[in-house]
C-alpha cells in the first residue's frame, strides 16, 4: 500500500517510479481497471495494447498548460461552496483534461476505452498536486460513467511548468462514426434543405465560472453580497452565491453527457461535434464543414442565459443581461455536444433545439443581424475561442 | 495549394486554422496518408477513427518539453556537416518525438499505424519552425520506414514555451505482444536458467552527439581541429570530424530499427524494451521487471565504444576511453530494442548478444563490480537518466 503523500513533498524527491506509484493507485481505482481482457496490456510496458472488438478505434488527444488552461492555485468545489485550497486544482485539472477527451470520443458517437496522460512538470511540483491530478482523471471517469475506460498508460518528463497532455480511444460498436461534414448519401438528399440544430447540455456556465474565478476574491464577495441583498426583497432562486458556485464547477469539473452520442447516433444525426470554443463558434464550425450557415435561435441564447443572469448582474451590475447571453452563445468548456438532424426530425433524449443550420446566402449573417445583441447566427466561428489570436 | 511559410511569420500571426493547414500539409505527405480505408475518420474532426484489423492496438505518448528534451537553435544535420540554422530544430524535433513513440510500439513487436501530435507553443513561435516540425514527423514516418502509419489528428494551445506530445499506435497482426515480463509459461520453463540479452540498434552515438551539441562551437572547432591533426599522422577512419557529425545526427534523428520488434518476436524473444535512458538502466529494468539481474558483457561495452574513442578522446583527451564507455552504458536515446532470449538461443538477424541477466545473488552488483568503468552490471536501474533526480 503506498502512502498518502505529505504536505510538502515534492515529485523532485520521489523519482519517477515514485511518481508512477502515486499515479498508479489512483489509476487502479476506476471500474473497468480489475479487469484486463485476455491479450490486453496495462500500464508499466513500454506501450498499452487495448480491446479494439470492432477492428477500429477512435482516438483523440488535448494537451492543457499551467496558467492557461488551468491554474496551480484553482480552489477546491465542495458542494456549492469553494474555497482557496490550492492543491485541489491538481483534482480540477485532472478531471477538466479527461472530461474534455472523453467529451471528444463522445462526439465521433463513442465510448471511451482509454486514457493516457503524458506529464511534464518541475521537480518543485508538490507530490500532492499530482496525487489530486491522478485522483480528477480517475474520478471523470468515474463520475461521468465511462464505464469502460481504462487509464492504460503514460509518460512523465521534467519541464519549468505543468503540461498535461491526455490522450483517449473509444469504441464505436460497430457504428459509423458521426463526423462533422454529413456522409454523401446524407448530402444528396438534404441540399438545399435546412438542418435542425440541437445541443445536449449546457451553453455559457463554464464561462460564467471563469469569470467568478477571474474576480479577486474581496471584490467577488463585495459584489455577491451586494447582490444577495438585493435579492432577499425578491426573494429569487437559486441565491447568485450558489450559483457562482454552480458556474465555478462547470469551468472547473465539466460534465460532457458520455451517453449522448450514442443516443444521437441511433436517433439519426448526420453530423456532430463537441462546444469547447463556444456554440456560436462550434456551430459556425459545423456549417461551415458542410457548405452552410448556422443560425442560433435567439429566444433559445435568452431562455439558456435566464438562469444565469442574476450571477451576470451581480458580476457586471451594468450591463448583466448582454453578458449573461455572452456566456451562453460565445463561452467555451462546457463541453456540450452539438449535431445536425434532418429538420423536424424528432429531437433525440436529452437535446433541445438551439437553431438551424441553413443554405449560405449571398447577405453575410453578421450584416442580417446587425444591431442585435450577437447572439444569433454567424458564418464559420467569427466569434468564440481561438488559441492564437485575439478571438 | 498552401504558400510555403515567410521566414519571420509567427503563428500568432496565422490563427488555429492557418496552422492547421501547414500541419495538414506535411502530414498528407507520408505514404499511408492517401488511403484511409473505409469506416476510419483522419484528422479535422473531433476524433479520428484508425483500423485495428486484430481487434487490438497498441498504444503509447510521450511529451518533449523545449530546452529540456529538444532545443529551438539545434543545429539543422546535412550528410556529415552539421550547421547553425536555428529553424531546422523543428524538423529534429519533430523527427524526435516521432522516432520515440515509434520505438514504444516496436519494443511491443507492434508495426505503427497512427501518431497524434498535441502542440503547445507561444504565439512568437516561427512558422518555419513548426512548419519543420510537421515535415520531421512525416519525415520519420517515412524514412523509419512506418509504411502503414497515418498522422491521424492533435490539439493546438498555447503556452509560454513549446511543448510536443506525440501518441502513437500500432498493430500485433495478431500476434501476442512481447512484454517487459516474461510470459508465465515462459518464466516456469527458464527459471533458474540465465536467460540471453541481445540488442538492436546502436547505444552510445546519441549520447556522444548530445556532447557534441553542448560543446559551445569555437571550443568544438578547437578540439576537432586538434584531433584532426593528430589523425592525420595516424591515418585514421572515420574522421574525427565526421564521427561528430554523425553522432549529432545519432541524437537530432535517431533511427530505431523498427522491422525489429516483429523479427524478435518471431524469433521467440521472452520479453522487451526499448533503450530510452542507456543500456545498463534499461537492462536492470528489464532484469528486475522478471527479478532478474542484468550483467553486461564488458568485452561487447569495450566494442562498442571503440567506434566512438576518436571523438571521446577529442571532447576529453583526459579520459576518452571512460567517457566513450559511458556513453555506450550510461547513454539514453538511441531508442535500440533490448530483448530477452533463452540463453543459447540463435541471435535474431540485426540483433547482438550484449549480455545476459541470471538469478538475482545475496551478493549486490554494485559491490561484485566494484573498481570496475560502471560499465557491467547492475541491479534495477541504479545509472542512466531519470527525469527526477539527479542521475
């Protein structure tokens, strides 16, 4: 049995096998790992051999750095408090990097077989940290019920800061994978027919989160509780204190629904991708990829920011309603899952219809909706998230 | 058709999909890339699909991080002479980082069949330099030899200093794969038996070349100018000059023989790694992974390092002969496969008897070859790198 790691420990003083140790115990931990299908390799080789029972695999990888995409000092997520324990963002990163992969396999219609996580970092690291890393991989896989995932392997080098590079595979079952462009067959028969637009989870919160994670902590509680007494005369629900914590989670400890793609798949969808740079980018992306343009239903940006807009006027008491549909049509990681069905077709279980996907007119969609709050349609992600320049 | 990148454009300058099309370019250039058979998915989606045709594959990642695995001014390697073009990093570094996870899938006795790449990097980076490192993925592929390899997807982020993950995946043609450990019928047959170590690939040349490469170059000229004279009287072959380059190249571009894995299999070898961290680190892993202790045989060590005297004695007139001899013993990163035999067994064609590893003794290694260069045996990996601690 190994020890659980002291305060103060540093990777520097455990070595690598040592390190492999603590990751190790905490790998062993998800479901599926007590069981390794004859002629399967774990962990500990110089590579993994995984169940393929379809003859394919999907597979896809993410890497996240220190500072921008999370932070050593990222609080813990009890229920709806958080507070400043810094080593607890080792748990955060962990979980956001598998999620964020597992979300991916989700997209192409599959389920996770896989994990593996290649980690740099320095010497200096505390052990702790990369105790609560190993324990949020193990416990997204968990938690999000990939029930047959497997962390099958990894490498570990030194560097001056953190990167965690996670890749994952997952099985199709005999499916076709559900790609971005429709298949040809589909292509034939829907030109020049719009396509109905639906989105199976939520849209702005994990924006929200970082933007509750982004304001110094006196100003955040100044501004929450100016805010909660505001609302005791209203007597609103949820109070903007638990929903700052709700949002904070969603950026945190994102929750990809691992079903949803399956369930798309069957109920028919002719194209699909996961929202990590935001649904008015994604969408415009999954246009895009098919020779069309994406409208967002503007009722649907205002019904989905309704629930965040008291944490919106709490954080921007100016213009809170503009922010609040910010979030929700513009705001990446929550790793919701977007596809393309035949329009009217029957929504699948757990999507709503967010928009449509729509022949490319000559009119630019920015030019039709100008003045509007630009939260309704755009041609091929001219707004969202884009790693190498400013938006 | 893609522009061929300026000399100073950045990838800040070009956006995530700019990149994407310099990456694409170069990976459309390896031989597998212009077949994607039915029901596989290649990269621009949200995962890619690969085929498995045996119902398994294998799997591996490692990440380089800059100035720590690679750097951005290695010099570029043309034949024999090796210069100070700063952007030809990119194209070692890629090479690199897909020689490295090539290996892992060979030491299972795995053919390649997927590498995925995730990339962080500041927006300053040089277009050149990734365009580079694009070319030196493909180009391992391809000269290593990978026929059946696509580069089948990655990630892009953005972050202070470079980093370079690789995964790759391979196919067992439904062979089973060769381990670290000995199979449990193989570890009843050979118990109290010595079992052979044999080795593919060089070990040593990497090494020598990592010195080269940090020998500031005036003091290099001065001591290959040095030795070149005495050469001269002494009708020495190779060059002195030469050798350097060639060990650079050893080190830039390590070329791990990958039809080796297959053809050790095949030969029956009991188990296998590759040479990641020196020959006497990694055969003490694999002694110790079967309890085991591995001893190297000091007349194939003196061998080995004859090659490489003339150089050693030019970077350390003091002490060449130790220094080559730690090089071949102690020196990491020529990726040789290392495999396990029952002793007496034929030597598979390309491989090299280099030792053998017995039943571990009362008697500790470190003290049986006390007084000796460190170049025998040695018990679970006490010389060679670790990423961790110093030594």
């Amino acid at each position: 049995m190994t020890p659980a790691p002291r305060a103060r420990q540093t990777v520097g003083g455990l070595g690598e096998s040592g390190i492999l140790r603590i990751l190790n115990r905490r790998f062993a931990a998800v479901p599926a790992a007590g069981d390794w299908p004859e002629g399967t390799v774990g962990p500990g080789d110089d590579a993994a051999v995984v169940a393929a029972p379809d003859g394919r695999f999907v597979i896809t990888t993410d890497a996240m750095a220190q500072d921008r995409d999370f932070r050593l000092d990222w609080p813990a997520v009890h229920g709806v408090m958080f507070d400043g324990h810094g080593l607890a963002g080792g748990y955060s990163t962990g979980w956001k990097a598998a999620a964020q992969n597992l979300s991916d396999i989700n997209a192409m219609g599959g389920e996770p077989s896989g994990l593996l996580l290649a980690l740099t970092m320095p010497p200096a690291t505390p052990v702790a940290w990369i105790d609560g890393l190993a324990a949020g991989l193990a416990g997204a896989v968990r938690h999000l019920g990939a029930t047959r995932c497997r962390i099958v392997g990894g490498d570990l080098g030194s560097d001056d800061r953190i990167t965690v590079a996670v890749t994952a595979t997952g099985d199709l079952d005999g499916r076709p994978a559900v790609r971005r462009t429709l298949p040809p067959a589909a292509r034939a028969v829907t030109a020049g027919h719009e396509l109905d637009l639906v989105l199976c989870g939520r849209a702005g919160w994990a924006a929200a989160g970082l933007n509750v994670l982004e304001t110094p902590r006196g100003r955040l509680s100044e501004l929450l509780r100016a805010a909660e007494q505001a609302e005791q005369s209203e007597h609103a629900e949820p109070g903007v204190r638990r929903l700052a914590a709700l949002a904070a989670a969603a950026q945190l400890r994102p929750r990809p629904v691992l079903g949803a793609g399956r369930v798309a798949a069957e109920a028919g969808a002719l194209a699909m991708m996961d929202v990590s740079d935001g649904v008015l980018k994604d969408a415009g992306r999954l246009a895009a990829a098919n020779g069309l343009r994406a409208e967002l239903d503007p009722d649907w940006v205002r019904r989905e920011a309704s629930a965040l807009m008291p944490l919106a006027c709490a954080l921007d008491p100016a213009s809170g309603q503009r922010t609040a549909e910010r979030w929700v049509s513009a705001g990446g990681e929550d790793y919701g899952l977007l596809a393309a069905l035949p329009a009217g077709a029957a929504v699948p279980a757990g999507f709503r219809r967010i928009g449509r996907l729509v022949a490319e007119s000559g009119t630019p969609a920015a030019a039709e909706h100008e003045g509007s709050t630009g939260s309704t349609g755009s041609v091929g992600g001219a707004d969202g998230w884009d790693h190498f320049t400013d938006r």
